[in-house]
C-alpha cells in the first residue's frame, strides 16, 4: 500500500492510517484462524516523501511526481519477487499490484500514474482518495495545471465509453472518493465527485458524514488522521484483499460491493440486499402458541425485552403482492442485530412456509433458535437472517447532542415488497431470559402514505420557506422529497416542533437524515430540534455527470418519528440568509479575487485616458466616480445578460452526436456531453442566480474603494509623524527685520 500526500503535504500523514491498520490485524486477523483461507494478510504501507512540494499550483510538479510514483510502484513490486527481501509462503503467488491512497492532490497525482508512458499495466487497481479535487483544479492560476486536469479526466472518460473491457485499460480499476463536507475549507468538497469522470461500476463518491459510524464532517487535514474515520478505510481495505490472487485484491465487482458496504449507509438505491442470497438458518413451528401472530397491517411495538423470561418470536403477516408495489417494511431498535446469535437480545427473520417431507429432518438447518420444543407438526417455517442488510443509525434519545457521541447506535431494516417475494412472515424474536431494556417498532405502510412530494419552485421556497405538519400516529419514517433543492450556493435552516408523547415515555426523539442519491451525501441530525441544512448538489464550475439525473433529483429529508406518541409534528424550514452568504464565499473565492482586478484595470485605463487628453493624472478615487458613470454599469449589464444566455444554454436538452451530412450516419441515442459548458463567467447552472454578477461587481467595486481609502489613510498616518521631524522654525530675528 502507498501513500502519496497532497499540495504541501508530508509522508508522516501515513502514521494514523497505517496504525489503525496495524492495531486492527493485531488484534483480529493475526488472531483468526482462518485468515489466510479468506485472502487476509498484513499491510506494508509504503509512503513517498516530496518534500512537501506545491503541486497544486504547477501542473508539471504533478507529472513529474506520478512518472516519479510509477518507478516507486515497480520498485515496490520487484522486493516481493527477492525472496531474500521478503518472507512470503512459497505457495502464494507474487504481488502484481498495489493499492494507492492519496490525500488532496495526492489522488489526483494517483490518477495521473495511469495515464503516463511509464505505468505499468494493472500495478494499480485500488484508489482511495481523501479529500481530492478530482473534478476541477483547486486554484486555477497555472495554464499547465487545467489542461494538464482536462487531458487526464478526458483519458478516464475516453476509457469509460468503450464497448468492449479488453479496450478499456481502466476496466479493473475502482475509485473511492472520501470528502470531508462543509468542514473542509480549503478544497470545496464539490470537486471531490467522480459523476463526471467514472460511472458507478467502477467508483462513487462518499461524504465522511454519511460513512457508518462516523457521522460527521472533516476539514481538509483530518480526513488523514481522524480515528472514526481511519477504521472504516483500514477494514474496508482489508476485506478487499486476496493474497491468492496477483493482483492481491478481490475482482472489481466484488470490490466494489465491498466498498459500498463500508462506506455508504445501505439505504440508497444501490445497495445490495444479500437476504434473498442467504441460506435458511432457523427453523420455526408454524403451530407454536409461543407466538404472537399478528393481523396483516398492524404495527409491532416492543417496549421492553424478556418478559417471558424466554425467546418468544412475534410474526408479522407479509401482505400480499400488488402492481406496481408501493408497501415498504421498516423495523427500528436499539439493539445491535448484525450478529444476534452471539450476544444480541433480539433477531429479525424472513421466514417461508417449509413443509418437512415423510423422512427429511429438520437438523438440515443450523438451529440458532431452541424453539421446536416437542412439536411434532408437520409444517414449519423456514427462516433467513436479516442481520447481513442491518443498517446502523446514530441513536437519538433525550441525551443526544451529536451523531458521534458514544451511544449504541440504533438498527435500522428497510425492505420494498419486492424483495420479500419468497417470504409469508417477518419473526421478530426476543430472544432476552430475563427483563431488559429495549424496544422495537416494526410495520409495513404505503409509500404514497410515508413520502411527501412537495412542488414548490424554488423561487417560492426562497420566499415563503417549507411548512408541512408530520400527521398524529403516522408512519414509523416519513420521506420529504424537496426537488426544487439542488443548489450547493443555498443554505437553510430547519426547526421542528416538539412531539408530546402524554402518558407513555417515548422510545426515541425525533432523527433526521438529509440525503442525495448522487453523489452520496447524508447528514444525521439527533434528538432533532433544529438544524441547518446545506449540501453539495449542483455547483458552479462543476462538468455535468456522465449519466444525467432524473428530473425529481433534489434534496430528501428522511424523518424518523416515534409513532407510538400519536401526535402530530410541524416542520418549517427557511433560506439562511448569512449562511447562503458563507456558501457563495467558498465558491467564488477566485472570482473575489478576479473581479477587483477588473475594477483596478478600467479605473487605471480611465487614468491615463485622461491625463492623456488634460494632461492632468487625476486619483484614483476621482477615475472610479468616472467609470462607475460609464464603463462599469456596461460592463456589468453586458456581464449579466452573458451569464443569462449562458445558463439558458446550459440548461437546453443536450443533442445528440452526430457524424455525416447533415446528421446521417450517426447514433441518435448518443449524446455529446459537453464537460467545459460551465467554466465560463460565474458558471452558474441555474437561471435564478443571474443577480450574482451585479452583486460581485458592486462587491468589488466597494472592495476596491475601501482598500482606496485605507491606502489613504495609512499614507496620512504615516505622513504626520514625518512631517513633524521635519518641518523648520517659522519665525524670523528683529534684526532680520530692519
């Protein structure tokens, strides 16, 4: 494994990485017998040193340190095939392959390895990426450093649209890119998305906010060393690995389900549900009176485990099938299901009816339940675990203040009809000898019933905010569907009203999840009161995806509320106006920085203009009154209207590529996708941010007054002092006089 540090970085910022991984083999592989049967062995982390080097500011720094990192790759490569350098079991094949991790521009770098004369083919088949702009360059000061950015996206593009895997040179190649949010201040975590560069077969992208278990935003350098970070990274490459196979890494598609297991929360759309895959484990009588069966429809509300003081199953009907499917499953606890059977308190099982024929037995299962008892039935239910698709939510309780705090995290299960096709019932088994604390909430409800479509243009949510009312005994999860919210430049907040619960302590406090399907960004908010909702949507600058969006993809917000209070809940949410402020700082922090140049530019052509025809060299102060008379209101009129016509353009339906006369001969479901159609003026994407290049430029234009007049001032300032050293006596002697 190699790491390779970004602009300015050091070597030493492998140090966390590689502990955390060296602890987790310490202490749970070295100890597994099996181990090695399974592909797994130790890591030797391999880190180069640039000698902190500024590679974001000269694109050929970046080339020369991947020619550099190919070479290092080689060498790396060669020591495993010296068996007096490297002590390896003889039966295991060489490695041919190593694993990159680059921080910042540092993957970047990683990417460029593959497109250089020197790389040696399929030495690189594992990228993991920590706060990487790997859309745009970070500052765009260098001429060298943005076409160096186009020439390498455009070869992973061109890679990307091959027929066939023997023409793609990037086919065995997966890309994980890790940002750290709104935390990172120094890389607009925007450019870290892979939409434009390479499809969701090959690599995605991961917020460190959605990442199980970690739950929270990173700035620019913590993504290297924060520990609830590094653990999920250290396990996820550990279970990449196959030390029977050359490239000591399991297949690209296994690869890939691997990394989206670790890295995503297991509710987007796609991730995997293994259930249907998994063997029957359990074998339950259907004519027990040990259960509790319930009527089709009814909610499973559990308020305490181990009441019986033995394991008790409860079943719940699965309804029947409908088309199109509209009913989900949910189940929420407090308890940890991914492995019941050795220490949990509760198990969830999807059972079928399984008839035992003349002389079959029933030890076919594995009996991780002694519920048979003497039943001597002819029909019993098969059961699978759901453990395998279990997804952990941050608990939400009264004590709750932030979804990190070490607090056992909640159990979530989500399932659409159509994944329990080959099941007649839900088990939910309380498998507690003695009272406990706990509790479950399981049911099936209508998706028209537990989403919220709202309609509203974006306009109208600026003005007037989103009020909607969360119904009395609704749904255990309720989804808000906000389409017209995709703007990255957009902030607000929300605050959510109290839900009195009366008489009952209630299981848990309100638990949002805000969410975007591409790239996979969630955010938790715990014992949910307000929160400040932002998200890294549609940027300015930012080429458009390699698959286009559905035309409903916008922001969601995912509320989890305690139904069994029977009382209604109001939601309002409203644009914060200083934190829309903050968003369009970051984003244009060049533009800042251009824009006053342009202001300096025409006051300095006004300048000379003049002294040219008086021959009078007027102040600056008195040439910007002249210009802003002039030449700057036509400019910014000129501005504005360009950067309209823009994003109108911008937002017409791509056309289709054509080749031949007059479009003949050509593939009319191809499209020619346009990556640079938004570099230019603002590269806004969205025709309600026209307003943006008259407030820059008056912005500006104040920028450039106050400096005039601080320049002014500190020039006053310091002439005093002087002029009282040096001034002469101003009288005269009597003599003189006469």
């Amino acid at each position: 494994m190699l790491f390779v540090p970004g602009n300015a970085g050091s070597y030493k910022q492998s140090r966390c990485l590689a502990f955390e991984a060296a602890q987790y083999y310490h202490n749970n592989i070295q100890t597994r017998a099996n181990a090695l049967e399974e592909g797994m062995t130790s890591l030797d982390f391999f880190a180069v040193d640039f000698n902190e080097d500024f590679s974001a500011f000269h694109g050929q720094t970046i080339l020369d340190q991947a020619e550099y990192l190919n070479d290092a790759v080689a060498y790396i490569l060669s020591l495993y095939h010296d068996p007096r350098r490297a002590q390896r079991d003889p039966g295991l094949p060489d490695p041919s392959s190593v694993i990159l991790i680059g921080h910042s521009m540092g993957g970047v770098v990683a990417r460029t390895m593959l497109t250089m004369s020197n790389y040696q083919s399929n030495s690189i088949n594992t990228i993991v990426t920590m706060s990487a702009p790997h859309a745009r360059p970070p500052v765009s000061v260098d001429a060298g450093s943005v076409s160096l950015y186009k020439r390498i996206n455009d070869y992973w593009r061109h890679a990307y649209t091959q027929k066939w895997a023997n023409d793609n040179p990037l086919w065995h190649v997966t890309l994980v890119s890790i940002a750290g949010g709104g935390l990172d201040t120094v890389v607009p975590s925007d450019f870290a998305s892979l939409e434009s560069i390479v499809p969701n077969t090959h690599g995605f992208t991961v917020f460190t906010s959605g990442i199980p278990d970690v739950w929270t935003g990173a700035d620019h350098i913590q993504t290297t060393w924060c520990v609830q970070l590094m653990k999920p990274v250290v396990r996820s490459l550990y279970s990449v690995l196959d030390v029977h196979r050359p490239s000591q890494t399991k297949p690209r598609a296994e690869r890939m389900r691997i990394f989206k297991k670790w890295y995503l929360t297991g509710m987007e759309d796609v991730a995997e549900k293994t259930l249907s895959h998994n063997e029957p484990q359990n074998l339950l009588p259907s004519e027990d009176d040990s259960k509790d069966v319930l009527a089709l429809g009814d909610r499973l509300v559990i308020r305490q485990l181990g009441r019986t003081k033995e394991p008790k199953p409860y079943l719940l009907p699965i309804p029947a099938q409908t088309t199109p499917s509209t009913k989900t499953f949910t189940l929420l606890t407090d308890q940890r299901l991914e492995n019941p059977v050795v220490t949990g308190k509760l198990e969830v099982l999807f059972c079928s009816v399984f008839p035992l024929q003349p002389g079959q037995s029933s030890t076919l299962f594995s009996m991780n339940l002694d519920l048979l008892g003497d039943n001597s039935g002819s029909t019993r239910l098969a059961c699978k675990s759901a453990a395998s698709d279990v997804v952990t939510l941050p608990a939400s309780s009264r004590m709750s203040s932030q979804p990190f705090d070490k607090a056992q995290p909640f159990s979530y299960l989500q399932y659409h009809l159509e994944d329990l096709t080959d099941f007649q019932f839900v088990a939910v088994v309380d498998k507690a000898t003695e009272p406990a604390d706990g509790w479950v909430v399981a049911e099936f409800n209508e998706k028209a019933y537990s989403t919220v479509e709202t309609d509203m243009s974006l306009q109208r949510l600026l003005a007037f905010g989103l009020h909607l009312r969360l119904p009395a005994n609704g749904p255990l999860v309720t989804d808000v569907k906000i389409p017209a919210l995709y703007s990255s430049l957009l902030a607000f907040k929300l605050s959510l009203g109290k839900q009195a619960c009366g008489e009952d302590v209630e299981l848990f406090t309100p638990l949002l999840r805000q969410y975007l399907s591409e790239p996979h960004e969630s955010k938790f908010f715990v014992n949910l009161k307000e929160a400040n909702i932002s998200l890294h949507g549609v940027a300015p600058f930012m080429p458009p995806p390699l698959r286009a969006h559905a035309a409903n993809d916008g922001v969601s917000l995912q509320f989890w509320t305690d139904p069994t209070c029977n009382s209604s809940i109001d939601v309002s949410m409203n644009v914060d106006v200083a934190g829309s402020m903050g968003k369009l700082v970051m984003r244009y922090r060049m533009v800042f920085a251009a824009f006053p140049i342009v202001v300096v530019a025409l006051v300095l052509r006004k300048q000379f203009k003049v002294y040219n025809d008086s021959g009078i060299f007027i102040t600056f102060a008195e040439s910007l009154e002249l210009c802003l008379r002039s030449s700057l209101p036509l400019l910014l009129m000129v501005l504005t209207f360009f950067a309209i016509s823009l994003t109108l353009s911008n937002a017409a339906p791509t056309k289709p590529a054509s080749t031949g006369w007059f479009g003949w001969g050509g593939n009319a479901t191809e499209t020619a996708i346009d990556f640079t159609k938004n570099d230019l003026l603002l590269g806004s994407q969205d025709p309600i941010f026209w307003f943006l290049v008259p407030l820059f430029g008056l912005i500006s234009v104040g920028a450039c007054v106050g400096i005039d007049y601080a320049a002014l001032g500190l020039t006053n300032l310091f002439y005093l002092p002087y002029n009282y050293l040096t001034a002469r006596p101003a009288w005269v002697k009597v003599e003189d006089i006469r």
